[in-house]
C-alpha cells in the first residue's frame, strides 16, 4: 500500500490530534513493512522495542493455556488498531502474542520514536494509558473464561456466575456443538438443544424460546454443563417449533427499525461519526455474534440495512440485531449531549406491537450484559 506512514498516524487516535510538525521529527523511527497471512509478529514473553499500527489486514492476539499449550484467543485487531504499545510504556516483556490473520501491511514505530513523540506530546499518554487498562481488564478476563472452558474441554462444564449465559452460547457456536446445553439455577431448569452449533430448541418449562431466553440471559449464578452428542445416552429428536421470530417478514420488520433508527441518529450525532459508532459496534460483537458479518449496515452515502442471515430466522439472530443496535446508540449517547432524550420504541411507532412480540426491546435491555 503506497502513501506515507506518517500520514497514516496522524489519522490514528490518539495521534490524529498532535500537531503535523510532531510527526516530522520521527520520520527515521517509522517504516511501513508487509507480512504474509500466519506469520507471527512476536511472541509472549519477548522484549518489546516497537508499536505497531495496522494500515491493513487482520491479526489476532493470543496467549498459550498453560498445560495444553493450545491458543486462548484474546482479541482480534485490524486497519486503525494498534498494538505492542504496552511493552513500550511498562518495560516488560510482550504480554501476548500476535499472528497475522491476512495478509497485513504494518507501521513499525521504534521505542526511541515513540519516547520523542511522549516527550513532546505528552497528552497522548492519558487516552494510551486508557486503552492499555481497558486491554489489560478483557484480555485478563477473556483468559479466565477461556481457561475454564479448555480445563474441562471432554463435557464442558462451570459456573455462569464465573462465565456468564452469552459466553457458553458463544462457545457452543464456535465449536459447532451438536448436543445439548443443560442450564440449572436452584430449582430451575433448562435445557437448549444445538446442530452445528445452531440452536434448535430451547425447553425451560412452560415458557416459549423467547421468554425462556430472556430469563437465562438474566442468570448470574447457577450452573451449566455442555453435552455433546456422543456422550448422550439417549437421542432425542428435536422438532422446531413454529415461532413468529422465524417469520419471514421478521428481517423486514427490523430493517426497517435499523433504518428509521440510523436516519433519527444522523440528525443528532451526524453521519460520519454513526459510521464511525457502527464500525466500533460490529468489530466488537462479530467475535460474539459471528451472523453479524453477513448483515449490510451502510450509514453514507445512504442508510441502508440489510439482515443476511444462513438457514431461518431464529430468536438468535433477533438477539445478535437487538445487542448490536442498543450498543450503537449506547455509544452515541456516550459522544452527544441530548441523547438521553432518545427513545427507540417511539422510534418504532406502529411497528411496536410486532416488535414486542418477538421480545426485540427485552433482547436490547439485556445488550449492556455484553459490557462492550
């Protein structure tokens, strides 16, 4: 990719703010350098001597479990991000490892240039200092989890007050779980049934999938355990239930709310920085929500949404839109005074009634579970 790594940092928080002339002084200590996708940048454990900006491409950022050596995934970065400044600031070794995912073009900015930039500009160490405790508080987290799912990898199996609901969906999608999912909380009982880690079925008493959802979702404590289809020792066929939230004109009764929504939201915080918010909102959640990839949420030049979606519509996607929509207006309410008056099941108008009949506005009350 052609065009000057300097001029690349200076559209990079925390660097797009300091002054052009900041830049000019580290021109030695910046090189642009290419690498081929599953080559690893460095590894745990070494010194850290350079920051890193991604112009393009994906890597991840990952530790080794401790026993099984096999890769707890933390994070996933791409074009804007950054890494390796927390060795920079701290001194200590490389926390993480990172191994590109794509083909990556990088900005490689030496420790030296990096001091002279802090020298010189230091307000930018509040907004990095920020970011490495945010980095620090997931990653730590993310490992925790990942740790106790891989310790008992045969039947999984813990505490949701230690691995919340939303995480063990999580892992049951990502390992294409073909079994069963038990969930207990005191007396209460559940029991959600997958294919390829698509759910089928969820049975938890009297209740409907939505409203049995909605209560797990709202579990902090109890327990679960994940059975694969080999360890059962009965097999159960599971028939889907005809449920208004695999209605076909489901995808058309939100897109039309996304629509209307984006449209109310420019007026307030402008369209270029609901690009910016949407942008945030789906790098945080496809690693939850993989579906999320599919949908088409184009803000500029017109608003446009488009739910794409592989099989039916289930209440799983309804779940992955409703979180994804309440963390973009959540993070514009963050940015823009005059928000608080922002009132999306107005925004719904007569659409409301279908709306709350496939329980979209409880899905989003419990978007703020996902802490993103």
């Amino acid at each position: 990719m052609s065009g000057n790594p300097l001029d690349y940092i200076h559209t990079v928080p925390p660097f797009k703010d300091l002054p052009a002339e900041s830049f000019q002084c580290i021109a030695d200590n910046v090189h642009q350098i290419n690498f081929p996708a599953g080559k690893i940048i460095f590894e745990a454990g070494e010194k850290g001597d350079s920051l890193y900006i991604i112009r393009e491409g994906i890597v991840q950022v990952y530790v080794l479990e401790a026993d099984s050596k096999e890769k707890i995934i933390l994070s996933q970065l791409s074009s804007g991000d950054y890494f390796g400044e927390m060795a920079l600031l701290t001194s200590e070794p490389r926390s993480a490892s990172i191994e590109t995912l794509t083909d990556v073009t990088l900005i490689r900015m030496d420790k030296a240039g990096f001091d002279r930039l802090i020298k010189t500009n230091p307000s930018i160490l509040l907004p990095l200092t920020h970011m490495l405790s945010q980095r620090l508080k997931d990653a730590n987290l993310q490992r925790v989890r990942s740790e106790k799912l891989f310790h008992s990898r045969i039947a999984p199996s813990g505490s949701l007050k230690e691995i919340p609901f939303y995480e063990v969906l999580k892992f049951c999608e990502q390992n294409s779980l073909t079994g069963k999912l038990h969930l207990k909380n005191k007396d209460t009982r559940a029991e959600i049934y997958f294919t390829k880690g698509n759910v089928q079925q969820v049975l938890m008493g009297n209740l409907n999938e939505a409203e049995a959802l909605d209560v797990l979702m709202q579990w902090n404590q109890g327990s679960f355990v994940v059975e694969p289809s080999l360890f059962s020792l009965e097999e159960k066929k599971v028939k889907k239930k005809d449920k208004i939230s695999m209605n076909k004109n489901v995808p058309a009764l939100l897109e039309a709310l996304f629509n209307q929504t984006f449209e109310k939201l420019i007026g307030i915080v402008g369209s270029q920085i609901l690009k910016e918010v949407v942008g945030y909102a789906l790098k945080e959640l496809i690693p939850f929500f993989p579906t999320l990839e599919k949908c088409t949420f184009a803000i500029v030049p017109k608003v446009n949404t488009k739910l794409e979606f592989d099989g039916e519509w289930s209440d799983k996607q309804t779940l992955a839109v409703a979180v994804f929509l309440q963390t973009v207006i959540k993070n514009c309410r963050s940015m823009v005074v005059g928000m608080n008056y922002f009132d999306i099941e107005k925004t719904a108008g007569k659409n409301k009634k279908e709306l709350d009949s496939i329980s979209f506005f409880q899905y989003m009350a419990h978007a703020n579970e996902f802490a993103i």
